[in-house]
C-alpha cells in the first residue's frame, strides 16, 4: 500500500478511529474509578467529568460515522413507494436540507464558542477551558456535513448505491438463504 492511499485511508476513517480511542479510553477511565472506590477508597477528582466530556465527544462523532454509514436515523420509509427519480431527488432534497440545518448550527456553535462564551468558563476539576469542549459542535456538524453531500456525490454522479449497515446485513442474509440448499 503506497502512503498516499495509507493516508487516505486514514483520513476516511480518522472519525471512526477517534471514536474508537474515546470509547476505550473514558470506559477504562470509568473502570479504574471504580476499582479504586471500591479497593483504595479514592477516585481520580477529575476522572467522571473528563469521561463525561469524553462521552459527549464519542456521541458526536458517532453521528458523523453514521452519516458516513448512511445509517443515521431518518424517516424514509415513504420514499419506497415513490418512483427512483422521485426518491433520489426526494431522498436528495431531504439530505440537502439536513446539510443547510448542520451548516447553520456550525455557524451558530462557532459564534457561541469563539465569540460569545466568557474566556474564564473553566472546567471545575481540570480547569480547562470550556470552548476546548464546546468546540465538537461545529466541528462534528461540519464533518457531518461533508460526510452527506460525500455520500450524495457518490450517489448521484458515481452510481454507487450506498446502504446503511443493517440494509447490507439484510441483504447478505437474503443471499445466504437463497444460496443455500433446501433440506
């Protein structure tokens, strides 16, 4: 593998990759608060909120690698009944309003973190700065952003059609059962 595709690959993933290193790391901040409650009687003074803000951080990306997935909650179960083009403009109208949604709370969040939150907002037991955590709203609703019309453009001009997981395991279990030989 060359190290621009290894770098792309990186890139494509770095969302998942993030949430995946936040997941294991405020689960075992979590484990070792308890451990040591219940053995030492001591806990970490900033252990539950920084897995707290970790917590929050990990949600947020999760709703990106959704949107990359395509597996964001959404209600589309009556475009099934339209003809294609309707639903692919439909489905398509749907997400470009989504994106004009994130895009105007990308706007807000970031006037509220960089312009409108008081500097000396710290947090209580780290006493880090709050934009620091404040800051994945824009940036988890910018991401989200690129990630839909990412997931449009292959769609629309590229032909792929893009199921969400749980479509793709379906259809791999419709597979397998018409494969396989009738006892």
């Amino acid at each position: 593998m060359s190290v621009k595709r290894a770098i792309l690959k990186f890139l494509s993933n770095a969302e998942e990759y993030l949430c995946e290193t936040l997941l294991a790391l405020f689960v075992v901040l979590l484990f070792v608060q308890i451990l040591l409650r219940q053995f030492f009687h001591y806990s970490i003074p900033w252990g539950e909120e920084v897995a707290t803000y970790m917590f929050v951080w990990f949600a947020y990306l999760g709703a990106v690698v959704a949107a990359k997935m395509s597996a964001h909650n959404r209600v589309s179960f009556h475009f099934r009944f339209f003809p294609p083009i309707v639903k692919k403009v439909s489905e398509t109208v749907a997400d470009l309003l989504w994106v004009g949604f994130n895009l105007y709370f990308v706007w807000l969040s970031y006037d509220f973190v960089f312009n409108r939150m008081n500097m000396f907002w710290k947090s209580q037991t780290t006493g880090i700065p709050m934009k620091y955590f404040y800051m994945i709203l824009p940036i988890a609703f910018l991401l989200m952003s690129i990630r839909i019309l990412w997931n449009n453009y292959l769609k629309l001009f590229r032909g792929v059609d893009l199921l969400d997981p749980e479509a793709e395991e379906i259809e791999k279990i419709k597979r397998t059962a018409t494969a396989a030989p009738k006892a």
